[in-house]
C-alpha cells in the first residue's frame, strides 16, 4: 500500500546503502585531502624556491657590477645595469672595519627598505656567511618582501653588500588562487563520487531488495496456506469425534506452525520484535492454563514486570512445559512451573538430558533422545532464540531430587512508571 513503512530489513538495506555512500564519499574526500595538502606544499616550496633564486641571482649579478677600488666603492654600473632597472627595492650596504653600515643608492626610497635593526641583521649574517644571504623582512611603509643581500669584497674582506628586494604579495596570490580552485575542484569530485556509490550501492542491493520482498512475500502466503487448512483439519477431527490425543497433536502442530513463521518473520527482518511490559506471572499462569493437559502441571508465581513481547515469551513457555510433559516420565506425570523475579522454571520428575547433550538440545533439529523422542528439535531451539532476543537466557540442569530444571531467565530493568500502570491485557502493562 502506497505510504506503508518499509520492513525493518528493507530499512536496514537503506541505512547500509546510505552509509556504503556516506564510506565511498569519504574515503574519496580523505584521498584528495591527501593530494591537495600535497600539492599545495609543492607549490608553496616551489614557489618560494623560485623566488630565491631569481632576487639572489639578481642581487648576486649586480655585487659583481660594482666593485672597490683603493677603498672606494663605484657604484656608477647600476644606474645602467638591466639587473638594477628591474629590482623593485634595492640599496647598497657599505660599512668601513668595525663601523655600522651605511646605506648608499636606495631605491626608490629609503620606505621601501626595513628598519634599521633588521638592516644591521641582514649586514652581520653576509659578514658571516661571507656569501648571498635570503631573509624575509617588511619594509618601513609596510608590505611583505624576500631581499637577497650579496657581498662586494674590498681586497680580502667584505666591504659592501648589495640588498635587492622583491614583494611576496604577487606570488602569494596566485598561491591563494591555487589553493581556491584545489577546493573548489575537490569538492565537486566527492560530490561525484557522493552521486557513483549511491548509484552504485543502489544497483548492488537491487538483487537483496528484490530478495527480500520475494521472501516477504513467500512467508505471507505460508502463513495463509499453512493455517487454512490446520484450522479446517481441526474441524474435521472435532467432527469426526477423534481423540483428545487427536486435538492435541493439531493444536501442537499449529502453535508450532505458527512459531516457526514468526521466527522466519524476525530472522528475515519481515518484522520487528515488540518489547512492552508486561506481568510474566499472569502470562505463564495464562499460558498453562490453555494448554490441553494442564491437569498435571503446578505453577506457583509471584509478581514479575518484565520488557517482552507476549506471544514470544508464551510461545517459550508453552514449549518449555510441553518438552516437560513428553520427556519428563509417563504421561501424567507431574511438572512444576515456578516464576521469581527474571526467571522462570519448568521442572519435570524424568530421567533428565546428559550433560553432554543439554547445549546440543537447543539447536535446530536435535533431541535430547532421538530414539524414544523423536523429533525436530525446534521446539528447545525457539525457546533460546525467544530467550536471545530479549536479552535473557536459556539452560538446562538438574533438579534437586531428580529431574530436569529448564530454566528461562530475563532480565527486569523495567522502569518503574511502567511497573506500576494498570493492566491492558491478559499480561501486559498499561503505558
């Protein structure tokens, strides 16, 4: 029907195709990350690089123009040396043994070049270094800039270095224009790559999704042709005037019937358990009492609320008795059911399982006696997946003084504006 809410394991499918999407897009993200970074540091480095080389060529060239004679410096080559004519800050550092520089053909003003401390920095390191020398300073009027200072040689020392200067402002814009079109460009490919794997992811679970409705399907008509004819099979017997024994082995087969659909249901995702609170006293109490011969069974109960779906849980404990009632002796032999705060017992006076056996039991189509009791098994194995899905458990031990003690154990976290509501129904309590 138009507008019905998808079953739980369609919704399933829906959430894994969304995260196989939401893992695709991801991942791709994490890989151009990756490659931007990467790509963003070359260009940085090889950008500074070429900097530095083109001011300290410039600034190294123009050191070699000049040069001292009988300690004076000639300056005359950069008022025509190409190298000068295209620097966008340059000056000449001069300084006699053991006296401050002195700044001589700064151009195009002494604004353009850094302060004086940073000036007298720049002069010790070319004394140090005795060589080129790349620093980054800005200047007096502001601005960032790269400078190259190279040392002039006065005979065996260094008597001047020329500063030459070039702004970072051009190459770190075209470095921001790099880097906004990295982001722009990576954020349209996860987009894409957002759009493929859902494309993609939708087409690998076109198979599952049409699996499931086919199974969805098959189970509603089980469930339809498998009732129809046990309930007129019912009417034939009572009609024909069989045995009670008759009656019970249909009523069995249709309480099994009925279980196994449920468990296929829920196994599949065709449907969600529904936990609510519920009194596990009156439900057990409820559940003996409709069951053929519940002549022979005892049930002592005290008040328990617990989270369960009621079908389930009677369906578990109708298993319980009835596994009782045929492996626990002769036929009418005595079964007592006991109910404390998260448990519920079922004890039998027969020759019990062995130890061996009593995990083994509650597996899919095992007995505990295959010879006298022959059977498929499911009825043990329902009871530990009922006991599975409430977050409870299921077991077999001895009972004191002979017998076997199965045993259902849930858990009692109820909260307590649940625990004290008034009944709704045979069982369960009112929200």
């Amino acid at each position: 029907m138009k507008g019905r809410a998808p079953s739980p394991a369609v919704a399933r499918l829906r959430r894994t195709r969304r995260l196989m999407t939401l893992l695709f897009a991801s991942t791709t993200a994490a890989c151009l990350v990756v490659l931007a970074v990467v790509a963003i540091r070359i260009d940085s480095a090889s950008r500074r690089s070429g900097l530095d080389h083109e001011v300290g060529s410039r600034a190294a060239g123009l050191s070699r123009a000049v040069w001292f004679d009988a300690g004076v410096l000639h300056l005359e080559p950069l008022r025509e040396d190409e190298l000068a004519q295209g620097a966008q800050a340059l000056a000449v550092l001069q300084a006699a043994p053991g006296k401050a520089p002195t700044l001589r053909n700064v151009v195009p003003g002494r604004s353009s070049l850094p302060e004086q401390d940073r000036l007298d920095e720049v002069w010790r390191s070319v004394l140090d270094e005795q060589e080129t020398v790349l620093v980054s300073a800005p200047a007096a009027e502001g601005g960032r800039l790269r400078w190259a200072a190279a040392p002039v040689w006065d005979g065996d020392r260094v008597g001047a270095a020329v500063l030459v200067g070039t702004e970072l402002a051009r190459s770190e814009r075209d470095h921001d224009l790099l880097v906004r079109w990295l982001a722009l460009g990576c954020t349209a490919l996860v987009c894409c790559a957002a759009a493929v794997g859902h494309l993609l992811s939708g087409r690998a679970m076109r198979p599952a999704l049409r699996g499931l409705g086919q199974q969805e399907q098959f189970l509603a008509e089980a469930a339809h042709e498998l009732r129809t004819p046990l309930a007129t099979l019912r009417l034939v017997v009572e009609r024909g005037g069989s045995s009670d024994e008759a009656l019970r082995l249909v009523d069995r087969l249709s309480r099994l019937v009925t279980g196994l659909l449920a468990r296929a249901r829920l196994e599949s995702g065709a449907q969600r358990v529904e936990l609510v609170p519920l009194r596990l006293d009156q439900l057990v109490e409820t559940t003996v009492e409709e069951l053929p011969d519940h002549e022979s069974v005892t049930v002592t109960s005290e008040p328990v609320v617990v989270l369960g779906d009621p079908d389930l849980l009677a369906q578990a404990v109708r298993n319980l008795v009835e596994n009782a009632q045929r492996h626990g002796g002769p036929a009418g032999s005595p079964v007592e059911v006991a109910v404390t705060p998260g448990l519920v017992t079922v004890r039998d006076h027969g020759t019990g399982v062995p130890l061996a056996d009593r995990e083994r039991v509650f597996a899919r189509g095992v007995t505990g006696d295959s010879e006298t009791a022959p059977g498929t098994g499911a009825g043990l194995a329902i009871v530990r997946w009922v006991a599975d899905l409430h977050h409870g458990s299921a077991r077999l031990t001895d009972a004191p003084g002979g017998g076997l003690l199965a045993e259902l154990r849930l858990p009692t976290d109820v909260p307590p504006a649940s625990s004290s509501s008034s009944h709704e129904g045979p069982g369960t309590v009112g929200a």
